[in-house]
C-alpha cells in the first residue's frame, strides 16, 4: 500500500485547470522530487495534498485512508508535516527556543531539552544555538525550519523548493540532511528546481507540465528523456 496517493486530482480556479487528473503515489521510506517549469502546477498539487486547497475533484489518501474532505490540521495529526519554501521561524527567538515551540507540545523537561540538543547538533546549528533566527545565514533559516518540521515526527515531510536561494555548498548539505532523515525512515515529497539536488536525493521524480503527470520515473530515466528537455526549453506542448 503507498504511503501518500492521489487519483485523478483536479482543481479548477475559475476557468483555469491548474492540476489535470493528477495520479502520484509514493511509498513509504521513499525520496520523491516534484519537477516542472513554472506554471506546471507543483504548487497547487503540493497545496492539495495539504489541504490549503480542496480539490475539484479526485481523491487523496495518506496510509490507507481518504483524507481528501480533512483540514490541514487534521492532515498533520495524522502524520504530515512541512517546510514551505519562505522559512517561517521566529526571528526574534533563538534557533534553540525555535525548537523548543516545535517541540513542546510532545515533550517536556529532561527529554524535551534532550531533544532539542540532538537536533541542533543533526542540523548543523549546535554552535548557533542561541543566535537569534533572524540573524542566522538563509541555509541555516532554512535548516532550523526543517527541524521544525520534523520535531511533529511525521511519517511524511512536505518540501517545497527547500534549496531556494542557498550556495552550491548549501544545496548540497541540505541534500545530505534529507537523505540522513529518509535513512532514519522518513518519507519526503520535494518540491524542487535545482537539479543537482535532485540527482542528489531522488529516489523517484515526477515531472509536471501543464497540470498534467508529463514523465515519471528515476533521476537518470528524467534525464535522458528528451520530452523532458523540451519542455524545459519551451518547445513542447502537452
């Protein structure tokens, strides 16, 4: 049974038909990249999968259940979490306090600053531990939301384009965050345009163009698939 499931996920805004009988399905421990030029619908699929958006029509399901009419809220509980692409930590708290939000509503006292300790050290910001979010680097804003993200534990971790604005370097740690995260059993859908962390990370990619499921496959099928390119260039049309 896949972990996460759409079939034939429609939206419409108006006359506008953004996600066009959308069918994506990830298993569970699986790395899963989103791809597409802009406009392809990425967004809006990752939306519905949330629940910011209600489909027009279609299903989603997350571990066996329909989930397609629950709120965002309902979706978390169950085991959904994400890091949208503007990191949203307070920036007059430290990254420790950060944490300490995040964290708080499963733990307290002793294990609650354990933890705390050992995600600082996994994300890289144990030496920026009281620094005040607003003050940190963009990579690191971005590394601290993701531990933010997954202090929830969620069995799935939405990504959106978690690589926007950082260095080749930066990219490239954030890549081995994601993968030491799914070699602890995480499942992660990402959003993504920078593909080299895409190379890096996927164990799947699903290219959309149009609203539509254009290609799927692994990094090196996308790759070679001159469809693909084309669309990139702007000379194809689905």
């Amino acid at each position: 049974m896949a972990l996460l499931e759409t079939r034939s996920l429609n939206k419409h805004f108006g006359g506008l038909h953004v996600t066009n009988s959308v069918d994506l399905s990830l298993e569970a421990g699986e790395i899963h990249c989103l791809i597409g030029p802009n406009g392809a619908g990425k967004s809006t699929l990752f939306r519905l999968i949330l629940g910011e958006h209600r489909p027009s029509s279609g299903t989603i399901a997350f571990a066996g259940e329909d989930i397609t009419g629950l709120h965002s809220f309902e979706r978390i509980r169950r085991g959904i979490s994400v890091k949208f692409q503007v990191p949203g930590v307070f920036k007059g708290l430290s990254a420790r306090q950060n944490l300490e939000i995040a964290l708080q509503r499963r733990l307290a006292g002793a294990a609650l600053a354990r933890e705390i300790s050992r995600l600082l050290d996994f994300l890289g910001l144990g030496a920026a531990a009281d620094t005040p979010a607003g003050s940190l680097s963009h990579g690191q804003k971005q590394w601290l939301e993701i531990g933010m993200a997954i202090a929830l534990e969620p069995r799935l971790l939405l990504l959106d384009e978690p690589t926007a604005g950082m260095s080749p370097e930066e990219t490239h740690l954030t890549g081995e965050l994601v993968r030491r995260l799914n070699g602890e059993g995480m499942t992660v859908l990402a959003v993504e345009h920078d593909m080299a962390f895409v190379r890096q990370v996927a164990h799947k990619v699903t290219v959309l163009h149009l609203g539509r499921v254009f290609a799927q496959g692994s990094i090196d099928d996308i790759v070679a698939d001159e469809r693909v390119a084309a669309i990139y260039l702007g000379q194809a049309h689905a």
